[in-house]
C-alpha cells in the first residue's frame, strides 16, 4: 500500500487511537504496524476477528487480560546466562499468572469465539515457576523469608544477635555511671554497625571504636567494646545473608530459562489476544460496523462518519458506485464538505482492508483495492521549484504510471490551479485513461465542463455536496447523482448584489455554460419531484403496512399463543433431560470414586448391610407384639383422655382420627401421633396426680432432653453409621423432633449413599435432602420426620 497514501488519509491516526486500546507494548507494536491487506479472505478473517472481540466485550463487559508486561529484553537476558533480578522474575510470574487467567476464562466461556478461544485455550500455565516466584519474592521486590530454610534461619540469627547488641546498649544508656557521657541516650547505626552518640569531651570515657562525628564535633558516634563481637558477627551474617538471596536469583532464573520457550509463546499469544481486543474496544468507541469485504461489485457506504471528526459535528454520508461505475465526480462550493466525502471514503476502505470495523450503519461493502492511491492537499514545493498545479501533476502522473483494476483513485480538484479550459479538458482525459485501465475513481473539482462530462458519459456519474441557499450554508449532505451547482448568482443576489449587475453578468455566460446551468437546473427539479414521489411512496407505503399489521394482530396472538405454549413445554423437556443428565453424571462421578477408592469396603458394607437387614427382619419375626390390659376404643372425640400403654403416658385427644386412622394426641409438653389401637379411654379424676405432665422417668421426656436435632457420622463405618443411624431416628421420633440433621460429611460419597438409602425406606421419615451450601452443603443431609 502506499505510504504517502496513507499519510494523507490520516490512517497514521486511527492506529494511534488503536494502540491506545492496548495493554502493553508488544501488542501496541502490533497496531501501530498495522497495515492494510490486499486479499478479500483475509481481510474477512481480520473482521471476524474484530466481530469476536466486540461479541465477547458485550457479554462479558468486565474482562480484560490484566499483568501483561513486555518480557523480551528479561528473555534474551537469560539467553546469555544472565540472573534476573526480584522486578524481572516478577514480570516473568506476572505473565504467567495472567496466562492462566485467560486460559481459564476461554476455557469456560460459552458462545462462538474460534478466533479467541484458539489463542486463550492454546496458553500455557506455567504454575511451577509462579508459585516459586511468589513464594520467594513480595509484591515490592523483597526477598520473602520464606525463599529458603537458610535464610529463615540467617535472619533469624540476625533479629536476635541485632537484639543482643541493643540489650547491651540499652544497658549502657540507662547506666548511671555512663549514660551522662552520652549526647543522647539513643542506639544508632554508622557503616552497618550498631554505635552510640558520646560527648566529644568524654569520647576516652567509653571504650570502643569511633566511627563518625557530628557535623559540629560535638558528637563521636562509638562502637563500644561490649558489643564489638557481636557487631563482627553482625556482619558475617549480613553477608551470609546476601550470598543466599544470590543463590535464589540464581536458581529462579535457571528455572526461568527452562521455560524461556512457553513464556515466549504465551507473550505472542497475549500480544495478540490484547491486539485483537483493542480492535474490539475501537469499534465501541467509534460505534462502527463490520463492513462486507467483496472482491467485486458495488462500492456501498450507509450513513459512513469520518472517524477523525468529532461525532458531535460530523454528518453521515450515503455513497453507491455500482459494478458498472467507474469514476464519481463530486462538485460543489468550498468548505462544502467534498474532501471529507472523499477522504472518509478512503480512509474507511483502509480500515476495513486492515480488519478494522467502519463508523457506519450495517450493510456496508468495501472493495478488495490492492493499491489506495490519493491527491489530495496543496503540497507546492519551493525547494524543488514546484507549483502547486506542477506538484499535483507530479503525483497524478506517478498514479497513472501504476494504477491498474485494483485500485482505488482519489482525487482532490483534479488538475486545479492552471487555466480552468485547460485544466478541465486535461481532467477529463485523465479520467478516461483512468477508467480505461479498470481504476475505481473518486474526484472532487470546479470544473463545470466535468459535470456535463460525467452525465454524458456512461461508466460517471455526477455527486454532489448540498448547499443550502436560503441560510448561505453548506449542509455537508453528500447527493448521488446530482451534479453540485456554484449558485453565485443566487448567492450574490441574496446578499444585495445589484439585480442588473446580475443580469448583465448573465449574458456573459457562453452558450454552453448556459446548456450547463439548463442541464443543472433540470436535474435539480427532477431530485426534488423524484424525492417527492419517493415520500408519497414511502408514505403510502407505511399506511398499507399499519394495515397489513392490523389485520394479522389476531393471527399473531394465536401463534404467538401456540409458540409459547409449546416453548414452555421444550423448555420444560429440556430442563427434565438436563436435571436426569446432572443426576445422572453426578451419580456416575460419585459411584467412580466410590469404587476406586474403596471398592473392598464397599463390598464388605453392602455385605453387612444385607445380614444387619435380614437379622433385623428375624428379629422382628420373632418378637411377638406386646399386649396391653384393656380393650382399644372403637372411637374417640376431641378432648377425650386417653392412656398410652406403648408409653405408659396420659394425654388427651388434640385432633379426631385422620384417613389412615392415626390421632394427635397431647401428652404434656409433647405432640404425637397414635393409631387408635395403642390408647385406652381413662378416667382424668383417676389419674396419678402428675396427669398431663410427662413423669421424670417417662420415656418421652429422657428423650426429648436426651435427643439433640442433630448426629454426627464422621469417622463411621457404614454398617456402623446405620446402626447408630436407626435408633437415632426412632429416639428422634420419640422425642417429637420434626426436622434433625445428619452429618455424614463429604469424603468419598460412600456414607452419604448409605444414609440416603436408609432413609429412603423407613417408615418414620417424611422427606430428606441435602443441605444448603451455608449449612454444610453435601456434607449434611436434612430429615423431615412423619409427625
């Protein structure tokens, strides 16, 4: 592509604005090198590359690749042997971490994102290097007492021979007989060792070492001889200590270089992951649009906005050149608006070439150019005696020479600033050379000869920028197919202008201006009468449809009616398969574990539970049931008092008997239920005095103190668990306990499954279910009981 190109169509700016997207330097070196392709595939593949990062921006707002640090100078550091420091192996940790971050998003995102999730999923973690990094080095850079046993151990030896030596000196400052040779009864350090501030005067009075003095001289800072040894030892430490913190650099950058090729490839990923996000980020922020990349037909832009214009002030253009078009000659007075018409058609087919979304309404198609050639601006040279027609000509003449069917033209006043005959007759002979080589042409220009040029010729086509006469301003609407008109008689005429001033000037005008300005005037009245009949149609057009949409609203009701019903019941369907397929999956993961870890005891509880099953059956045979004295009445009523031999407890009747013939009975404190076959009428007058109260010794009271709402089975076996599990229910009951929890845990799932088909079958519980996460989660099954 050529450069001068795009210089001149800004494309240098819009990459700025794309790299200020991007997280880290790598990736800005990628969008700042940018360049346009000259392939219509591949150009569509960079836009679904800028479709996917839009998509994904909007579904999930808040990612972003966080950490990235550009690590090529740390790499090629350890490519020679080098030793990183702490703030190198920090990046290195950094990018790894952020490495693993994306790979686990993309590895969980759902929707189609090929392009991302190739380069996210295709990360590498390097956890090994990061978990060392961070165990050995803090956010700030220090070296982690944690790095290595021997320097836990170095600078603890440090912190208590440091402590010695204050004990010491803190023992001289608070001593009677030395502290008054002190300037001050302070401990401090001169040349990393420990010293204390002593009176010039009095420097001969304490015995040791003089490090420093005080500016004035009245201070001679001293390392007593008490702490002389210590201090040495100080210092051996502090060495050992820096010769440790050196070994680690040097085994975690040994470990680094073992994975200088991932750390390569994730940076290259990353780059491109925050490259092709930026591009993401510049389509919001410019509100663009994926353009449709053809590599031939028809040049279409809807409602297309200069990127560089601010959005405030900018106003949209709709611009159409048909396969059979080969030039458009875009006319109308200065400031009008034609250069940006013909730069925002430039630089959008450059940024839509690069992969890059346009600022413009869906529907848009670019053409696959492979040269974007432009003239545009006055660039008159002194230094190489160039005026500004001569400069023009320079480029124009460097364009012929190259441009061929796959190229796009623009050209700004075409062959402006010589004899306007001259120059409107050379225009048009370039013109058609360019569109005799099968170039797609854009010119903007004055000439009026140009515009009957482009309507008497096929393969042209006239365009022009509005101006708006009654206000004397350009409206900056770009109109296809109408030539643009200079109005300087109108204008002149608005402002005051004499009208026979005018009229003479008319008669001025040769035979063709006038054919022209006849030719301008018809095409104007035939856009406003075609604009007309356009709204008439659409008008027409929206009253039909108001009618086509009143005469089907019954139609759509039901349909809408029918569609419901039967999306609520796939949706239904749905939600049964994906529930019985969750079950199912989480029964299978649970029976894998199960049988994998402890497939012996499985057997061996399956076993137990079969004879704990058939011995309790032969139990229950062989134990007769217990008969009572009196006779079970044939009815009660509310109120009745009624004896519980089962219990040998008193109570009255709370409620008549239920379908199955059970009653509710009041026993004290205590609600029950009871057939009617396990009561006795009693008399309330003959009652032991405690009536209505359970006895200290009742059965239902040691259970209701006694029975707590839940049991723990942790550590059971199962045959074990059961067992505890069946006489805790039963005392549960007893004790009138609606609602106990079982805490079984979580371990393998084995026990769970145990409790679970217990409970399935007894004949005491209502319902059972796991727990919410905030109260034990799988670990805790909660029982309802039948009462």
């Amino acid at each position: 592509m050529d450069s001068g190109t795009l210089k001149k169509l800004e494309y240098d700016k819009i990459l700025q604005r794309l790299a200020g997207f991007c997280s880290f330097a790598v990736s800005r070196e990628l969008a700042e090198g940018l360049t346009p392709v000259g392939d219509a595939f591949e150009a569509g593949q960079l836009q679904r590359e800028t479709d996917e990062a839009r998509e994904l921006l909007r579904l999930y707002p808040t990612f972003s690749l966080g950490g990235l640090w550009d690590i090529r100078g740390d790499l090629q550091h350890l490519q020679i042997g080098g030793i990183l420091e702490a703030e190198a192996l920090l990046r290195l940790a950094a990018m790894f971490r952020a490495a693993r971050l994306a790979k686990a998003f993309f590895s969980e995102i759902k929707g189609s994102f090929p392009v991302l999730t190739s380069l996210g999923r295709g990360l590498t973690v390097g956890k090994t290097l990061e978990s060392a990094v961070e165990k050995a080095i803090g956010d700030d850079g220090s070296v982690q007492d944690r790095a290595s046993e021997a320097l836990y151990n170095l600078r603890r030896r440090r912190q208590l021979t440091g402590q010695r030596i204050k004990d010491r000196l803190d023992s001289l400052i608070h001593n009677p007989n030395t502290a008054k040779f002190l300037q001050d009864p302070i401990v401090t350090i001169r040349a990393n060792r420990y010293v204390v501030p002593v009176k010039q005067e009095y420097r001969g009075q304490i015995s040791g070492v003089a490090h420093d003095q005080s500016a004035s001289g009245a201070t001679v800072f001293i390392e007593p001889l008490a702490v002389m040894e210590l201090n040495n030892e100080l210092t051996v430490i502090s060495r050992e200590e820096e010769e440790e913190i050196a070994a680690i650099f040097r085994a975690l950058s040994q470990l680094a270089h073992s994975f200088s090729q991932e750390l390569t490839a994730n940076l290259n990923r990353l780059a491109a992951l925050d490259f092709i996000l930026a591009k993401g980020k510049l389509s919001y922020e410019m509100d663009g649009a994926p353009p449709h990349i053809a590599a031939e037909g028809p040049l279409v832009l809807r409602q297309a906005r200069h990127p560089l214009i601010a959005a405030a002030r900018v106003v949209p253009i709709d611009l159409r050149l048909d396969r059979q078009i080969s030039a458009m000659v875009i006319t109308g007075p200065n400031t009008g608006g034609k250069t940006v018409a013909l730069k925002t058609v430039g630089l959008l087919t450059l940024m839509g070439l690069s992969g890059l979304h346009i600022p413009a309404d869906p529907g848009c198609q670019l053409l696959c150019f492979r040269q974007v050639f432009a003239d545009i601006g006055d660039e008159q040279s002194i230094e190489q005696n160039l005026s500004t027609f001569s400069s023009h000509m320079t480029n124009i003449v460097s364009i012929l020479s190259r441009a061929d069917e796959d190229s796009l033209i623009l050209l700004d006043e075409l062959c402006a600033g010589t004899d306007p005959t001259e120059g409107a007759a050379l225009a048009m002979s370039i013109l058609k050379r360019l569109a005799a080589k099968g170039a797609r042409v854009v010119a903007t220009t004055h000439y009026s000869e140009l515009k009957a040029f482009a309507y008497n010729n096929p393969g042209f086509i006239n365009a022009s920028v509005e101006f708006d006469v009654a206000t004397l301003s350009p409206t900056y609407r770009l109109q296809m197919g109408v030539p643009g008109k200079s109005n300087a008689f109108e204008i002149s005429r608005r402002l005051g202008l004499d009208p026979q001033i005018i009229d003479e000037a008319a008669t001025h005008l040769s035979s063709e201006d006038v054919a022209v300005a006849a030719m301008l005037a018809e095409l104007e009245t035939l856009r406003r009468q075609t604009e007309a009949e356009q709204e008439a149609a659409r008008i027409a057009g929206e009253a039909v449809r108001r009618r086509e949409e009143l005469l089907s609203q019954e139609e759509q009701k039901l349909r809408i009616k029918g569609n419901a019903l039967l999306r609520n019941a796939n949706l239904q369907a749905q939600k049964i398969i994906d529930e019985t397929r969750e079950k199912s999956r989480q029964l299978y993961r649970e029976t894998q574990e199960k049988l994998a870890k402890d497939k012996a005891a499985e057997r061996a509880w399956q076993e137990a539970q079969k004879k704990l099953k058939d011995w309790r059956s032969q139990l229950e045979d062989e134990i007769p049931e217990p008969v009572f004295a009196g006779e079970a009445p044939k009815s009660v009523k509310k109120g009745d008092y009624v004896f519980l031999p089962k219990l040998n407890q008193y109570g009255h009747v709370a409620a008549a008997p239920d379908q199955n013939g059970d009653l509710l009975l009041q026993v004290g404190v205590i609600k029950l239920k009871a057939a009617l076959k396990d009561i006795r009428l009693a008399d309330e007058d003959k009652a032991p005095k405690n009536k209505g109260k359970y006895r200290g010794d009742g059965i239902g009271v040691r259970k209701a103190r006694g029975v707590e709402a839940e049991l723990d089975l942790h550590g059971m076996d199962s045959m074990e668990a059961i067992h505890l599990l069946d006489k805790y229910i039963d005392d549960a009951f007893i004790a009138g306990l609606k609602q106990v929890r079982i805490n079984h845990g979580r371990g393998t799932g084995a026990l769970r499954a145990a409790t679970h088909e217990y409970l399935r079958t007894h004949r005491l519980v209502k319902k059972y279910h796991l727990a919410e996460l905030a109260e034990g989660g799988p670990g805790v099954t909660i029982v309802f009981l039948d009462q």
